[in-house]
C-alpha cells in the first residue's frame, strides 16, 4: 500500500536502487528525509485514497483496487510506465493536498499558509510562496492579524521559516518583513532557542534591532528573563554584553533589563562579569535601582558577591548616597541593609543627609519608628541644618509626643524649628506645637536669637498670622530685639493684605497713641515707601497726612523731604490741590 512502506518497496523493487550506492545514497538522501516518509497527515491521505479506490471504485474488491495501486511484481519486466504511473500517483496525492488545503481556505477562511504551516507541510507551503505566489507576510484576523512568517517565528516552526527566508533571499530583516508593532520575526521567534540560532548565526539578524517602541531584541530577551536565549546571543557576540554599542535608547544595560529575573542577573554577574556599578543615562547605578524597586532577592544576591562592602566609599551614588538612602521606602530592604549587612543609619550622603533625615523628609513614619525604636539613636543629631519631617505633620507629632523632640532646636543657621515652621507657613504643623506648648507661643522662651516671634516670622503667609492673632491672642505690637513691631514691620514691607487683617482686627484705631512704634512714628510713616499701602491707610483708615512723628515732623512734610513724589500726588489728590493751607505747615510754618 502506498505509504512510506509501500514506497520503500516501490523504490526496491525497481532497477534495484537500494541495492546499488547509488540507490542507496538516493534512498538516504531522498526518501529517508522526505516530507512524505515522515508525515503522518500524508499517511492518512494515502489511506484516504486506498478507501476510496477499494470502496467506491472497485466495490469492496481490495484485491483489485490494491493491484491498480501496486507497480508490478517483483521479477518482471520493468516499464519505465510504471515508475511514471507512481510518480503520477504520487503528485495527484500532493496536489489533492493542495486542492484540499485550498478548499479549507474557502471553506472557514483560515489562509492556506497557515493550514499547511500547522501540519508542517514545508512541501506544500513551498508550492504555495513559489508557484502560488502567495505572500510570506499574509495576514489572517483568525490569528490576530499576525503576518504568516512571525506567525511562523511565534510557534517555532524551523523548518518553514527556513522554507520562507530561501525564498525571500534571505530578507528576513528588512523593514518590510517587520509586523504592525515593528516587531521582527527575531523578536517572534524569542522564546524558540533553535529558531533564534538559526536567524542570528545563518541569517546574521542584528540582536540589537528594535521594535517600533525602541526596545531592542536583547533587552526584550533580558526583560523576559529568557537565560537560553540571552546565554546564545552573549556567545555570539563574544561576551561584550556591557560594551556601550549594547545599551538601550536610555543608557540602559542589559543587566538593567534583566532587574527582575534572579537567575538572568546571576549570569551575568558571575559569568559574564557584569559590573554591578554600571550605570544608565541618568547616573543611577544598577546596585541603588536594585535597592530603590525593593528587589530584596537580587540585592541579596549582589551583597553575597561583594562580600558583604555594601557601604563602602565604591559603591556609593553621584551624590555621595549609600544604598541604604536609596531603599529609604521599602522597610524589609532596610531591615535587611542594618540587620543583615550592619550599615549605619547616620551615615551621610555627600550635602550631609542621612537616611534618618531622608525617611522624615519623605513622611516614612513606619520607616521612621522602626529606625528610632529599634537604634536608638539620638535626636539631637543634626544633618546639614535642614529640618527633615517639617511638611509631615503626622512625623512630627510622632517626634515631638514621642521622641521628645524640642521645638525650639537650631539649625546650622540658627533657626528654630517653631519659627522656620511659620515661615514656611505651615499651618498645619504651627498648629499641632501650639497645642503641645498650651498656646504659649508669644513668651520670652519661644522667641529667636533676633528676638523674633512666631509673628514675624509668618509675616508673609496671611492665614498663618490670622491664626495668631485671632486664636492664640498674639498682640500686634510685640516688638524685635530693635524695637520694631510687628505692625511697623508689617507697614514698612508694605504687605498690604496682612495690614488690613490687623486693622479689622482693631477696629481701624490704626492712628491710636498705642500703635506708634518707639521714635513716635505710625504705620503710615513706615508704610510710606508703599503707595498701595499709604492710600489703603489714607482713604480706607482716614489717616491724617499731618500726623506727627517724636520730633514733630508732619507726615506730609516727611514725604516731601524723602521725595516721594508719587506719594505725594497722592495726597495732593486726596486734598483737593489745598496743599498750600495754613493747616498744612508744619510747626515752623514751612509749608
């Protein structure tokens, strides 16, 4: 019968082929190896065919239809018509295939190329690019749309994908043969080692071609964690995996791809003596990217490499960080680097910062009660003057209820906490050390070394002085170490809108005896640099333009002596051009 058996005897029995060597070597060569020897979907189309010859052509006689099928017995005359009628026979098989597959097509709308491809009919797929001129990059929505040669890649299928680059002359990598994502049928081909090997080593296909979102074929390997493959690519190219031709769009490193893959990142630190210090565009070397994702396993990994110097002077950042400043958010990473690997928490990076500082910067009160309750450490140190927890009010409740925490503690330039608070106008936190201290906030002890209250240090934030003025009590005529009050000071920076917070507050009595300042002058004295702010104090406050300071000098006559002739068209204005008045000289009769 006519499967590989039956042909086997077929080319027996003819000329005697299997015993001459050449009809061995033909037999080797040619049917050993041939589709139809191997293929169990032609063994069934043979079987097909002797049904159909025994049962509808010859009745069920199997005797008949079998000698119509066989060549002739062995022994007798041997007519080349013979050997033509099973060639014949044999390419009415292949092309019952191919009608067949054809049909199917038709039929469910599946391409014809990836009905043969399934079965593996290089034969037929053959036939179908050459003499059907079908196209290597047909598509199909039945398979996503995915051309026919990645669709090939994709299922590791060899032997076709050998078939189609023969017969594009080895074009496999031109930008015509890429799919709608820009992928070539490298990057489809992945995670089929054999098939990649043959399109790197046969087709010479660049490992660092990219797809449309930029990523090359390596780093998409790295980052799949796919060792096989990254393992023929780094013998290919000799082991140069760090050279810098070998880096992504961003800097990046194969190893920075690799980040999640803890075998992948083994490789190629100790095979491949990847350097853990590398780093990308940016300057973050791939040991501090490890501790900033919390890749606690593969930090591990390295730390046991290095022997344990995580700390040392090498392996620190540009900016002088430690690994531990960079796994500041992630408290198990941590826990390890001063459990596990002894590093110091009050080691500082290069502007003097260290990881305490970080952990209240960034408002990490987990990170931050584990590094105090468990070290100890005290908080009277200092880094390089600024105050970490401020803007957290959470982390400084914590610190001053539970750490004791003086509010009143220096930084390197001698500000207070309490006043560096109000002058970054966080309410919030003002608020929370008012009601630590019982609203004490205006005595002697909370005062600068300026003799500066909180008052003035918030001068610029208006919603902190309310506050001040109207739930604390704090008096507006608290004076500096100079004298100066805070009115006064508030006038003579001309911060308009706080003053009309102050003068509703008292009622307008702004040009009252109690409101001068120690030399006699008002607040429109030392508003008078300020127009905006002299004709608020003018028009809205009715403020004599005669007032008078200590020495008995009119402020109408000061503005002139300054000149400040803005100011004073003002005023003019303001009194109908009667600037010439007796009313208006002063006490020597100078007008």
């Amino acid at each position: 019968k006519l499967n590989h058996t039956g042909f086997r005897k077929i080319l027996k029995k003819h000329d005697k082929l299997a015993s001459s060597d050449r009809g061995s070597k033909f037999f080797k060569e040619n049917v050993e190896k041939s589709y139809f020897h191997k293929s169990k979907e032609i063994n069934a189309l043979v079987q097909r065919t002797e049904d159909i010859m025994i049962n509808q052509l010859e009745n069920g006689n199997r005797g008949r239809a079998m000698a119509k099928l066989r060549v002739p017995p062995l022994g007798g005359v041997s007519s080349p018509w013979a050997i033509l009628a099973s060639g014949w026979l044999m390419g009415a098989i292949f092309i019952m295939a191919v009608v067949a597959i054809i049909a199917y097509e038709k039929h469910v709308g599946e391409p014809c190329l990836y009905t043969a491809a399934k079965g593996n009919h290089v034969d037929i797929v053959k036939y179908l690019i050459k003499e059907c001129r079908c196209s290597p990059m047909t598509r199909s929505p039945l398979y996503g749309s995915v051309p026919f040669l990645h669709y090939v890649a994709s299922k590791g299928l060899l032997d076709i994908l050998k078939c189609i680059v023969m017969n594009i002359n080895g074009h496999i990598m031109d930008k015509h043969c890429c799919d709608t994502n820009g992928r070539t049928v490298l990057h489809c081909a992945v995670k089929h080692i054999d098939v990649v090997k043959y399109l790197i080593n046969e087709c010479n296909c660049d490992i660092m071609v990219t797809d449309k979102d930029g990523v090359s074929f390596l780093h998409y390997v790295a980052r799949k964690g796919l060792l096989d493959v990254l393992k023929c690519m780094v013998m290919n190219i000799n082991g140069h995996i760090m050279d810098e031709q070998y880096r992504d769009t961003n800097g990046r490193t194969v190893l920075h791809c690799a980040v999640k893959h803890i075998n992948v990142v083994k490789y190629l630190i100790n095979e491949c003596n990847c350097d853990i210090m590398v780093t990308d565009k940016d300057g973050a070397p791939f040991l501090h990217y490890v501790a900033s994702e919390r890749l606690l396993d593969v930090l591990k990994c390295m730390v046991m490499n290095i022997n344990g110097h995580i700390m040392d002077e090498q392996y620190r950042d540009t900016n002088g960080r430690t690994i531990l400043h960079c796994a500041v958010k992630h408290i198990d990473v941590v826990k390890y680097l001063i459990n596990e690997c002894s590093c110091d928490i009050m080691t500082p990076d290069k502007d003097g910062n260290t990881i305490l500082h970080d952990v209240a910067n960034k408002k990490l009160l987990t990170v931050f009660k584990y590094l105090i309750n468990t070290h100890h450490y005290p908080m009277t140190t200092k880094n390089s003057g600024q105050i970490g927890a401020v803007k957290h009010v959470d982390v400084v409740k914590y610190l001053i209820k539970e750490c004791n925490c003086d509010i009143m503690t220096t930084d390197k330039d001698g500000i207070p906490f309490l006043h560096y608070v109000a002058r970054e106008g966080l309410l919030d936190v003002l608020k929370c050390m008012v009601m630590n201290i019982n609203g004490h906030i205006m005595d002697e002890q909370y005062r600068d070394t300026n003799g500066r209250t909180v008052l003035h240090c918030a001068v610029k934030h208006i919603d902190v002085v309310k506050y001040l003025i109207n739930e604390c009590n704090c008096d507006i005529m608290v004076t500096d170490k100079d004298g100066v009050s805070f009115l006064h000071y508030v006038a003579r920076k001309g911060l308009l809108d706080v003053l009309k917070c102050m003068v509703m507050n008292i009622n307008g009595h702004i040009m009252d005896e109690q409101y001068r300042d120690t030399n006699g002058r008002t607040v429109l004295h030392c508003a008078v640099k300020h127009i905006n702010v002299v004709k608020y104090l003018i028009n809205e406050c009715n403020c004599d333009i005669m007032v008078t300071d200590k020495d008995g000098a009119p402020f109408l006559h000061y503005v002139a002596s300054e000149r400040l002739l803005d100011v004073l068209k003002c005023m003019v204005m303001n009194i109908n051009g009667h600037i010439m008045d007796e009313q208006y000289r002063d006490t020597n009769g100078r007008t």
